[in-house]
C-alpha cells in the first residue's frame, strides 16, 4: 500500500464517505497567501524541482538547519542539485513534522509518485519532477486549474500598482486574484528613515504632498479606495499584539510632525500611532463590507546574526507568550461602540491564546453576519495536525463549527495547495470520528453541507469576492 493512500488520515467509514463524497471536489478559496502576483498574472515556468519546491519557503529551511545541512546548501550558491539533494537528505529525519505529510503529498498531486524521498530515491524523483516541469503544460495556470483554485488572496503593500491582479483578471482563467491591503508600514515606526522613506512613497503614488495626519490617512484611504476597485475585500494586519492607546486626532497630528521631523516616538506614542491607523482602517473595512485579518503572536527575526545575513521571512520566526486579550477587546470596543466593527479573523500562533481569543470574538458576534468573527485556521508554526486539531476543537467548543471559513495555505510555494486537501481530511476525520461515537447525529443532509462549508462555500460566502463561482 502507499504511504499517503486514499484513505490517509480517514479512520473511519463516515470519514472515508465525507472526504471522498464531499470534500476531495470542492473547490479551493486561499484567501490569504504570500504567493507573487506578477508569477500568477504572468502564468509563470519553472526551472527545475529545486527553484519550485525550496525556493522561499523557510518551512523546509527550518528543517534542514535542524538536520545539521550547512547554510549554502539551504539559501546558500549551491547548485539547485545539490539543494535538493541536500533536502532528500533531511526528509527522512521528519517523521512526525508535517512537512513529512506536505513532502509527500507535493510529490503525489503534481508529480504522480508514491516514491518516498530519501538519498536512495533522489535521483529518480530529480529526474521524474524536471521531466514534469518541462512538459509546456506545468505552469502556475495549470496548477490552478488542476487544484480547481477559485481565488488566491496575495498580500501587497498599499502603495502597489495591483497591475498584475488588473491584468490577471482581465482574462477568462476561472481562478481569480484578489489584493489584500496589508497597511503594516503605514502603522510600525520603530524604524523612522523606513517610515518615512515608505510615506513619500505614499505621498508620490497619491500625486500629493503631506502637511498633516489628515493629509496622510486621507491618502492611506484613496488606497484603500483603489484597492476595492481591483476587488480587494481583506485586510491583513501582522503585529506581536493589537495596539490600544486612544488616540484624538490632536494628538495624531502632534505624532506625525514629530515622524516627519525625524524624532523617535516614546512608546505611549507609537502604540496611539498605530491604533490611529488601524482604528480607521477597521472603519474603511466595516463601510465597504471587507474582512480584517490580524495575525498575532510572531517575534520575528530573532537570530540578529542571521537576519544581517539573510533578511526577513528566512525561518527565524517564533511564538511569543505574552497576554494579548485587553487591549484587543478595547480596540474591538472601540469600533463596535460605534457600530464601526468589520468582519475579523483572528490568528494567534500561540495556541495557548485560542481560548482567550475565541471567547472573546464571540462577544462580539451581532446577529447581522454570520460567523462575523472567525477564529482562524492554525497558523505558521501551529499549521499541524495537532495544531488544526486543537484550533477547531476550540472554535466548536465555545463557536459555530460551521460557520467556519476553513484553510489557506499563507504559502510562497505554488507546490502548497495540497495542504487544503490535508486540512480537509483531516476535518472529515474529526467529523467521522464523532459520528461514530455518537456525539453527531449521522445524518447526510446535516453532515455533508457541513463539510461542504467548511472547504468553500463558508468562504466564499463571507469574503464575497467579486466574478468568484
């Protein structure tokens, strides 16, 4: 039998029935990832398995580093060969990652292998994957196609052209691309020169110059504007924590005359700074109906020698473990005291904080849209069996299971999509397991919209993308 057979992860017969029946053909809605617009738009080629499979994703780079594999063999000059050889190398020492599971399943859909990967089977998986590449029909439109992709959620600067999503968009490939406004360096100041080299930025796009705060938001808003034209409808929001200092907009313009003057901000200030703009931005989103994503929780670029070295999103990432429940529910107050809250996904790479934070969205659930605040999928470095596991637990313990918007890959890979039909299975694990333990009534008309929710229609009914089928 092969290692990832069909009925991989599936324990049961209403398991089996559930996945095979319902969710394996449901369509894909990754409404957030990093994946680079202008190779979608482009319907981009690959060189070879190495270029595909291990550039950019520090996933893979975490496990090699902890395999002992130097650095040049990881994002180092070594040949793209001797990468992946190095990569075979480290797979095997895995067992019980997911990146085992993703390792295989990536070899299964887009290469048609039940090989195993290891330095014994290298060569021959070289040299089937580069044969597949090759072929004039391995390409990222194919790709999407293969995996009945809907719609891919890239996530772009405020000050980006989105000529690629404009260009995409305007041709008839089913899968469609969508901006997601991620306004972080309009709010993050601990690096003034950065801040303020990305506000003339801001100012030149807009055909304007700044003389205030109200100048600047005013800008940061006509962005916002744009992007709803090219069909963006989430945010996205990458903080240690959500902010909440009030903020009056005296107060905001004394802080922008100091940013632009080149003055560091005391903390009490930064913090006002930021929940000005993110007060505001959650405003614009509750007005044109978007989402707003915030993903919490990452101290990022730990290793100071290595991120001189190698720069940001390179895989030295962690979970931190610091409160973060008051000042979020005060800046949700803040919006909903005025009924200015917008749709929220929440992500917490912590899962410690899951309770916390599921608990309190569902003080914040109104009655007008369904599944308003939404626990996100297991995030980053809790992207596990055992960390999805816990992250649905927790949402159908104190939430609506099936309300559930479901997963995204939040990949760079354009080999990352199977990591839906791994989420997939497992929910249809979780499902099957409690109908034949009696805890859910087996029941096809409750069980299979269940499922069918959770994979897409959820999504695609809360995000409300534009031309989306």
């Amino acid at each position: 039998m092969a290692y990832l057979h069909e009925n991989f992860l599936l324990p049961n017969k209403t398991a089996q029935r559930l996945y095979h029946e319902v969710a394996a053909d449901q369509p894909i809605m990754d409404y957030h990832c990093h994946l680079p617009p202008e190779a979608i738009a482009g319907n981009a080629r690959f060189p070879n398995l190495a270029e595909i499979w291990l550039g950019g994703d520090h996933y893979k780079w975490r496990t090699m580093r902890a395999a002992g594999i130097p650095e040049h063999l990881v994002t180092g000059e070594a040949t793209p060969k001797e990468k992946f050889d190095a990569w075979a190398k480290t797979v095997p020492q895995t067992v019980r990652n997911p990146v085992h599971h993703w390792t295989h399943l990536e070899l299964k859909r887009y290469f048609d292998t039940d090989l195993v990967l290891s330095p014994e089977t290298a060569d021959e998986i070289w040299n089937l994957a580069n044969a597949k590449i090759a072929e004039d029909g391995f390409n990222v439109h194919s790709i999407c196609q293969q995996f009945d992709v809907r719609a891919i959620g890239t996530t772009d600067d405020p000050v980006d052209s989105l000529v690629h999503h404009i260009a995409h968009n305007a041709g008839t490939l089913k899968t469609k691309l969508f901006p997601t406004f991620r306004p972080d360096k309009a709010m993050i100041t601990t690096d003034l020169a950065a801040w303020n080299q990305w506000t003339d930025q801001l100012a030149s796009v807009c055909g304007t110059t700044f003389s205030s705060a109200a100048d600047f938001l005013g800008a940061l808003q006509r962005r916002h504007d744009f992007f709803h034209e090219v069909g963006c409808r989430l945010t996205d929001h990458g903080l240690e924590a959500c902010p909440y200092r009030a903020c009056r907009e005296e107060q905001a313009e004394a802080i922008f005359k100091k940013l632009r003057a080149g003055r560091a901000l005391e903390a009490t200030e930064a913090a006002q700074w930021m929940t000005y703009i993110l007060q505001n931005v959650g405003r614009w989103n509750a007005a044109r109906g978007w989402t707003m994503q915030l993903h919490l929780g990452a101290i990022r670029n730990t290793n100071t020698r290595m991120h001189k070295a190698l720069g940001a999103d390179t895989g030295f990432d962690s979970m931190l473990d610091e409160p973060i429940v008051r000042n979020l529910a005060a800046f949700l107050d803040s919006l909903a005291i005025t009924d200015e809250l917008p749709k929220c996904i929440f992500y917490h790479v912590n899962p410690v904080v899951l309770y916390p934070l599921a608990t309190l969205m569902a003080s914040y659930q109104d009655g007008g849209v369904p599944g308003k605040m939404q626990l996100g999928s297991g995030w980053w470095h809790v992207d596990t069996l055992d960390g999805m596991r816990t992250q649905m637990e927790v949402l159908s313990s104190v939430g609506l299971f099936s309300r559930f918007v479901g997963m995204l890959t939040d990949s760079r890979s354009f080999l990352s999509f199977p990591r839906h039909e791994y989420f997939r299975r497992l929910v249809c694990s979780i499902i099957g397991t409690d109908v034949e333990a009696g805890l859910i009534p087996d029941d096809k008309d409750l069980l299979d919209p269940l499922v069918e929710g959770i994979c897409y229609t959820n999504a695609k009914n809360y995000f409300n993308f534009p031309n989306v089928t």
